[in-house]
C-alpha cells in the first residue's frame, strides 16, 4: 500500500540503530530522540519496577536518556542499544533508590536470603497466568497492585521479561546478574504473583481454552 510505513525485524532495526548512532557522534544530536524513542516506555517501566514512585520514574528516566546521550561514544554494539539503555536505567535507579531509601526495609517475602526459598500454595496445580487475563482491565490492576508486594529483585525481573519482553539475556545483562539467577527468579515472581492473583483469575482459567500444557503464554 502507498505511503504505508514498514516495520523493520530485528537485524534491519540494529543496523538502523548502528547508523544512527554513527551519524549522533558525528554531530547529528538532534536524531538522539529518534533513537531512544521507541524505547521510552520500557526505560520508564524499568525505573517504576524499582522506585515504585511514577514521578521518581520519570525523573530517572530522563537522567538515564540524558547519561546515554552523554556517553553514546561509549557504547558498544557488543550488546543491543535498548538493552544498555535500560541498563543505565536500572542503575540510576538503584544508586536513587540507596540514597533515598536507605532506611526502609524490604518486604518480608524479600528478606528471606538471596533468592527467597518461595513456596507456593498448590504447586503441583500451578499453571502460568493466562496471557488474556493480562489484557484485562481489572487482572492489570491486580497485578500492579500485586507488584508492589514483591520485593525489588522478582520485581525488576518480571517487569523487564515478561511485561517488557526482553529476553532472558538481555534482562541478565540489564540487572548485571546471571542467566540462571534470571530464570530463578521469573520462576518465583511468577508463582508468587500467581498465588496473589489466583481469586481474581479464579475464572481466567476456565476461559482460556487455547491454553496448552507446556506452551509459554508470555
């Protein structure tokens, strides 16, 4: 169709990127934004997975476009752009967090050891959270509400993979810890927001009937 805009897949997007960074440091500042663009909401979204506070959110997020934008001569195509973006997010909100909120405790659910050691109630019935229920207005307030009862380390991860989509390796790489510690703790932010949504899926389960034993709804 004429005039259409054509959505670019994954290897035309970086070399796009890698482009546009080059022509950045060659002087062309003003193209900075079309870089971070489509990249705004998941910076947000990172930063409010940690501080919990919309307007520290967004504080944190113009520093983290802002520390790109200053540092861009530094990064290298060793990792994609996105993911260093919010890489810089997630420590700007960290050293925020430190400074601001030395004195409060984390939840008790996180104050267990390292990984939390979480048991859910019903395990041998657990299913994932069907994908659908996720695009309910109702089950999406739910789940903001049973975010905050995380502690920040299932947290951050569940926001950055499953509602963000990174992969498990980028979102490694973002929170600077390993792959396994990745997995590990999406498995418990999953049983544990399950176990919290669970009254108000309770019909979810019933209606999803495309859902398959073994498929990833996420």
């Amino acid at each position: 169709m004429a005039g259409a805009v054509r959505l670019l897949d994954q290897p035309e997007q970086q070399m796009h990127e890698a482009a546009l960074i080059q022509r950045i440091r060659d002087g062309e500042h003003e193209l900075f934004y079309e870089l971070v663009r489509p990249y705004e909401s998941r910076v947000y979204s990172a930063a409010l997975a940690i501080l919990r506070n919309p307007a520290d959110a967004e504080d944190v997020a113009q520093e983290a476009v802002l520390k790109a934008f200053r540092h861009i001569r530094q990064f290298r195509a060793e990792a994609r752009f996105s993911t260093w973006l919010i890489q810089i997010a997630v420590n700007e909100a960290r050293m925020r967090r430190r400074k601001e909120h030395a004195d409060l405790m984390e939840p008790i659910a996180g104050r267990r050891d390292e990984e939390g050691n979480y048991t859910p109630r019903d395990f041998a019935d657990w299913r994932e959270i069907p994908s659908e229920s996720l695009e309910r207005k109702e089950i999406r307030r739910l789940l903001t509400s049973a975010l905050e009862s995380l502690s920040e380390i299932y947290r951050e991860v569940f926001v950055l993979r499953d509602m963000q989509h990174l992969s498990i390796e980028e979102t490694a790489q973002a929170l600077g810890i390993s792959v396994a510690a990745v997995k590990t703790r999406l498995l418990r932010a999953r049983l544990m927001l399950r176990d919290m949504l669970a009254p108000g899926l309770e019909g979810a389960w019933n209606r999803n009937v495309s859902f398959r034993k073994g498929t990833k709804p996420w």
